[in-house]
C-alpha cells in the first residue's frame, strides 16, 4: 500500500461540521476548500477556508447535493481528497464512486461499503452472517400475508415494519395488534413508495424501552479495525438525537466488550475502511441487536474525541491517505466523562419550530472542559434552507456528576439572541432526577416532556429592577446621543466642543 | 426624566435621582437604588448593587425602545413606555378589534402549500397554509371559524417573517 500526500482537501459540506473538517486540515497543512450556495456567501466555512467557490442557488438539491458539480470544482482547483462531513452526500455511493472515477479521493468508505449498510435488509442479512445480533424479524422483502403471520407468530407483537430504503423515521410503522397488520403494511409500502421511490419493507421486533447506544470505530487499508468504545444517544426526539454522552451509564464492562467486538465483526463484513458508527438498540434487559451503520462521520463524534484524545477528522484523512491507524485498540481508554448538547434555532416551547433569522448577540462559554462547534456569529443570518442545528456544546469531566455540572454551568453562560434556541430546555434536561441518575432510555423526552417545557422564569426582583436601571441607563445615553448629534451638525466647525461634549457623555 | 419601563406584566416608574461619574442613585417605583453602573462593552452594563455584581446584556430589539436583555440568570424582554408607544399600542388594539384574522410566521421560510383559495368556508382549526422551513415543515390553521378573504402569496414562494400570508374573515 502506497501512501498519498493530501496536500488540498474541499469539503462537501456546510455549517460546523466544515469548520470542524477545516480544523484538522489546518492543524495537518492541508490547504482547505470551502463551496456554497447563494445562501451561504457569509458563511462561517467560506470565512475560514483557504479556499472557497461558489457552487449554486440555495436549496440543497441545487448545490450541496449536486455532485458532479461539486467534482468538477474539486477538480477545477486540483484537490486531493473530498470530505463529505455528515448529511447531504456522505452516505451517497453513487457520489464516492463518481470520485472515484475522476480521481479524487473519497474521505470515507469505498463505495460497495456504503451501499452493503445503505441497504438495511442486505445489512441485516450480512451482521446475520458475521454473527451480529438482529433484531429478530425478517430478512427478506415482505411478499404474502400468511408468510407474515407466521413471523408475527414466531416474534410475537409488538412488530415495527420499516422501508428497507429508509431512514429518519420515515415508512415506519408500530403495530401493537394483530388486527391492524394488514393495513399498516399497506400503508407502510406506500409511504415507502412514495419517500424512496421502493415499496420493499421488512419486519422487525419493537423493543418497548430501548436504549440507542452507538460504538465508533475506525479501520484502515492495512485490515486493521478498532472500536473508540460507546455512546448513548437515547435522548432522542421524534428519532433526532439532542444530547449524546460517553461512556453510557447503562452499559457495563463486560456489555462494553461483548458490543465492541461485534462493531469490529460489523465493519469487517462490509470490508469497512475509514470512520463509522454501528448502531445498537440495547432492551432493558441488556440485550443488544445490530440497528444500523453510519458510513461517516456522526454529529456526536467529539464526546468520543474528548474521552479518547483521538482527532477522529485526522485518523480520517490519515487511513485515506493509506495510513496505519495511530494507535491499537489496546492503547485506548475511556477518560473521564463527556456530553454533548445539540443547539438548534428553534422554539421548544412552541411545538420546537424551527426558528431562523439574524443573531443580534452571542456570548460563548469557556473554560475547562468545555468545547463549542458552532458556526454561527455576531449579525449572521441563518439561512432558511438547512438543518436548525447551529452549535453544539461538549462537556468534559473526570466524573459524568462533574461532567453534568460542568455543561450546567456553560449553559447557563451561552447566551444568543435574536433566534429563539433550545439552550432553555437542554438545562431543564440536565437538571432532570432520571437523567441526573442516569437512569433514561429513548422514551425519556415523551415521557418529562411536560415538565421539562415547564420554565418558570421568575426572576429574583431585584435583578428585574436591574434590568430596568440599565435599560433606563441605555435609553437616556442614546436620547443623549442623538439631541447632542442634531447639536453637532448645527456648530460643525468646532471640532474642540464637539470633542468634549462627547467626551462628556462617554461614561456610559 | 422618568420613564415607564415594562417587563412582563410589570410597568415600573424608573428615574434617576442623581449622578455623579459611574455611580448613581435611581428609583424604580418606590424603591431606592444606589448602584455603580458602567458600561463595559458595547450594549453591555456592569452594576454592582449593595456588594452584588451583576452582568447586564442589552440587545436592541425591534425597535430602540425594545431590548432583549440577558443576564446570567435571566432572559427578559425589555421596553420602553413613552407617550409615542403608548398611543401605537391603542391603535393595535384596535386593530384586533375588527375582526380580521391575518395568518403569519415568526419565521421566514418557503410556502409548501395553499389548500385553500379566497372565498374557501373554513373551520376552525382546518390548514390554510403549510410553510417549510430549516427541512420541517408546519402547518398553520385557522384560528376561527370564517371565510378566506384574501391570500397573499403564491405556493413556492420565499417569505419574511411577521408577513402578511393569509386573511379570514
């Protein structure tokens, strides 16, 4: 295996995650390359590239999701390798297989990986090979009713049916009696239709209080895979993660190794090369079942990064470049305890509405154990065209009690103004017993939510009257201000007056 | 100067008392504050009150009268009370008054949808628009039982928040 010098990386992507990629490209010489969309000129990614083209109008399908163009810029300006971050074309073969063919290094698996996990029944079919556990249910495409019945007989209800093309919650259907299977599968092949453009569905067993827990692993050109350990991503709503943490305060020692082992198996059935997460749904009774693989990097990749010390971007450009993974799985330990909270731009009180528009003022939290990925800046629009996802905030402490304190804390000193977010109900989660305890599954949000929307913003009355002096204060300098303006352009010759008259009111 | 200041359901009276570098003495209500106040960035007040230390950030809003204001433990909405937000704020309720039910957005997005045309009977409750915005989509409904008097935008289109979209009567 010959190595390749990744002198110019373009990242197909927007919002953090590319400056997040850029870091590392920066930290390692690499020249970056920023694209956008009309949308996105004042973006923070085309702020801190090396490099940055323009490659269309605003919606995705017309520029970040539109791969030729995005190859023939990579190629127009000679970069190396593309790094497709998460979201739009990362887990898109057909996109890998195109750069490919021109040249370009994919930063990420090869294109036949990708399509063996894209396809959730062949996946299924392949971790039942390698010795994964499934969830029990079927393994091909539904055909008959009677074949159907027999299973449901075998499984036992509740059953899920789910699009074999599928993902994010769509052509899901929960059926909880025997009565209502028919219908359901019906509905479930036309929702399929109609989201994927394939009516195939398959069978599966509904776990009543699952805990969604993920493993990372890295693998590279050389057949040597390891696993970065777990992370609990079960506070999820409606199937979208919001706070992730590592390691999972379910899992134990033994569980922790059992489920390491089969990530490896899974990466290595599907000749996985680069970084990727295999997703368990683990019951109540700590029995674990293959859910799915990421064939890219994950949002929640930094809590593994901070309890690791492993740059996951880097180890990405390095196994693509035929590079040895850095380090041995027997090297890597878990230290500490970390969280990372999703921000986005919407309104939790208000049905979590997406919630875009201009940021009046930010202030960021610091200090130890704390990282921000974010993109979004003093005066900046966000646009109405992508995900509401704007920062994400990553606590780090040698305990999860230190660690839970610790994101309190930066919580509390995160303050954005001019787009509603979700920071106020991150806190409440935190302050939550069952979290606190540890002691939640992917039911958790449905289940609190009444009292995590339940703010009582009371604020002690003096800081009101606080508020109050200095809002008083503010609007009598700018009334000031202004009466000594009109002043001004009156008496414009004397400069020296001028000076002192605003001079005068500076104190404020 | 006094001002009426309001946030949330509470008006107060604010007036300074008296001045002198960064400390001042101002009243709020019946109340008497001495505090050392400084502006310490842009928009941003340190007060210090009775050996408490306070961190104020002042957001214009909409307006200059409007602030959004954040300290460490709160986020309030600030405004200003004069004689000109006062009448604007009668004529609103006015507005209210008349029975015109206009539907907006506190959001920009793009129009999805428009299952309705001007003339539509509609209840209560039943979608007039549906807006996409940041990949979700939201439906928005009638807030009353009525008829659709005017539509003002088209499917397809990209709108500002606080838009004028649709009108029952």
């Amino acid at each position: 295996m010959h190595l390749i010098m990744i002198k110019k990386v373009l990242i197909a992507n927007r919002g953090e995650i590319a400056v997040r990629v850029i870091r590392s490209c920066r930290e390692l010489g690499i020249k970056s390359v920023a694209i956008y969309s009309d949308a996105d000129r004042n973006a923070m990614h085309v702020r801190y590239a090396d490099e940055a083209y323009h490659i269309g109008p605003s919606p995705s399908k017309e520029s970040y999701l539109n791969g030729d163009k995005i190859i023939e810029v990579a190629l127009s300006c000679e970069a190396d390798a593309i790094h497709p971050g998460y979201g739009f074309l990362s887990e898109n073969a057909d996109f890998a297989k195109k750069c490919e063919a021109s040249g370009i290094i994919f930063i990420g698996p090869k294109w036949e990986s990708i399509v063996s996990m894209g396809d959730k029944i062949s996946a299924r079919q392949k971790m039942i090979e390698a010795g994964v556990p499934v969830v029990p249910g079927t393994q091909q495409k539904i055909s008959d009713i009677e074949t159907v019945n027999k299973i449901v007989n075998e499984i036992g209800l509740p059953i899920i049916i789910k699009a074999s093309a599928g993902g994010g919650g769509k052509g899901m259907r929960l059926v909880r009696k025997r009565e209502e299977l028919v219908s359901a599968i019906r509905m479930a092949q036309s929702e399929a239709l109609s989201s994927f453009g394939n009516d195939t569905v398959y069978i599966e067993k509904y776990l009543d209080s699952p805990h969604h827990i993920e493993f990372q692993i890295l693998a590279d050109k050389h057949g040597n895979t390891v696993h970065l350990f777990e992370r609990e991503c079960s506070v999820q709503r409606r199937h979208q993660k919001m706070i992730e943490e590592t390691p999972s305060p379910f899992i134990t020692l033994e569980l922790r190794e059992k489920m390491g082992e089969a990530a490896i198996a899974a990466a290595k059935a599907v000749n996985y090369e680069g970084a990727g997460t295999i997703e368990f749904l683990v019951d109540a009774n700590r029995n674990f079942y293959f859910l799915e693989m990421n064939t890219r990097l994950q949002v929640e990749h930094p809590i593994t990064e901070r309890t690791t010390g492993i740059d996951l971007v880097k180890e990405q450009i390095y196994i693509a470049s035929g590079k040895k993974i850095s380090f041995t799985q027997e090297e890597l330990i878990q230290f500490g305890h970390s969280i990372e909270c999703r921000i986005s731009a919407e309104d939790p009180f208000n049905n979590f509405m997406p919630n875009p528009g201009t940021i009046k003022h930010i202030s960021e939290p610091n200090g130890l154990g704390i990282r921000t990925d974010g993109y979004v800046y003093e005066g900046y629009e966000i646009p109405m065209y992508y995900d509401p996802m704007i920062t994400k905030l990553i606590s780090w402490g040698r305990t999860r009690g230190e660690a839970i304190e610790r994101m309190k804390r930066a919580l509390f000193e995160y303050k954005i103004t001019g787009v509603k977010t979700s920071i106020k109900f991150l806190e409440k989660i935190m302050e939550n017993k069952d979290f606190i305890e540890g002691n939640y599954d992917t039911h958790f949000i449905e289940k609190h939510l009444e009292e995590l929307l339940d703010i009582h913003n009371d604020p002690h009355p003096t800081t009101t009257d606080m508020a109050m002096i200095a809002a008083y204060i503010d609007y009598t300098s700018k009334l000031e201000k202004l009466a000594m303006s009109d002043f001004t352009v009156t008496r414009r010759n004397e400069k020296w007056k001028e000076y002192g008259l605003i001079k005068s009111i500076q104190r404020f | 100067m006094a001002l009426d200041i309001k946030i949330g359901d509470r008006i107060a009276n604010v007036r300074l008392v008296k001045k002198d570098g960064s400390k001042a003495t101002i009243e709020v209500d019946d109340k008497l504050y001495d505090v050392d106040i400084v502006m310490v960035e842009e928009g941003v007040y340190s007060i210090i009150h009775d050996g408490k230390s306070y961190n104020i950030e002042m957001i214009q809003g909409n307006s200059p009268k409007n602030y959004f204001v954040n300290t460490y433990y709160s986020s309030l909405e600030v405004d200003i009370i004069d004689a000109q937000s006062r009448y604007q704020q009668n004529r609103n309720k006015d507005g209210i008054h008349s029975g015109d039910k206009i539907i907006s957005t506190p959001m920009p997005g793009k129009i999805v949808r428009i299952p309705v045309k001007e003339g539509d009977v509609v209840e209560k409750g039943s979608t007039v628009i549906v807006i996409s915005a940041m990949k979700m989509e939201s439906e928005y409904k009638s807030p009353t039982d009525g008829v659709v008097k005017k539509i003002y935008v088209n499917e397809g289109d990209t709108i500002n928040s606080h838009q004028p979209l649709v009108e029952i009567e």
